[in-house]
C-alpha cells in the first residue's frame, strides 16, 4: 500500500485477496446474466433454412466452403422478444 505503508501487513493478507477475487468473478456473472438472457444462437449447417422470429427465412448456399464452415446466426432470444421487447431495450440502456 503506497498510502499506508505500515498498515500493508494488515491491509494486504491472503484472505483479502482471496475476497477480492472471489467479488470479481461473482460480480461478473450477475452483470453477464441479462445478456446470456437476451440472445440465443442458432445452427445452420447449410441443408435447410433458419425461420427468424418474425417469420423471416435466412439461408445459406450450398457450396463446399459453406459445408466446411459452419455457420452460426445470432438472435434475440424468445425471452428478449417478450413483453413488447422489454428485456432487450433494458439490456441496451444498461449496457449502451
């Protein structure tokens, strides 16, 4: 501690900073939950079509690159399009 030196043997143990990272990633995971909330990711291997929430299709060629890659789309989730978009619009004025 550049502040207090004389305090650091008090200050700085092994508990505290076990503490302290054990609040960091606590404290990571609740702050990350509405955004695993928000967006789910779908699989397309290139063989059919992804119907979108809004009953729009996506689709993907079927040439040998796109059979090699495989190719992931990512929506709001079921749970974010809820509600008139509600979890959706909170995540974005949390996190903006």
């Amino acid at each position: 501690m550049v502040a207090m030196p004389m305090k650091n043997k008090t200050l700085c143990t092994m508990e505290r900073a076990k503490y302290a990272v054990g609040i960091a990633y606590v404290s990571s995971l609740i702050v990350c939950i509405p955004v695993y909330l928000t967006f789910s990711i779908k699989f397309n291997d290139s063989k059919k079509s992804i119907t979108t929430d809004d009953n729009s299709t996506l689709g993907v060629s079927n040439n040998e690159t796109s059979r090699l890659n495989p190719v992931y789309f990512v929506f709001y989730s079921s749970l974010a399009s809820a509600h008139n978009n509600l979890l959706s619009k909170a995540n974005f004025w949390i996190y903006r």
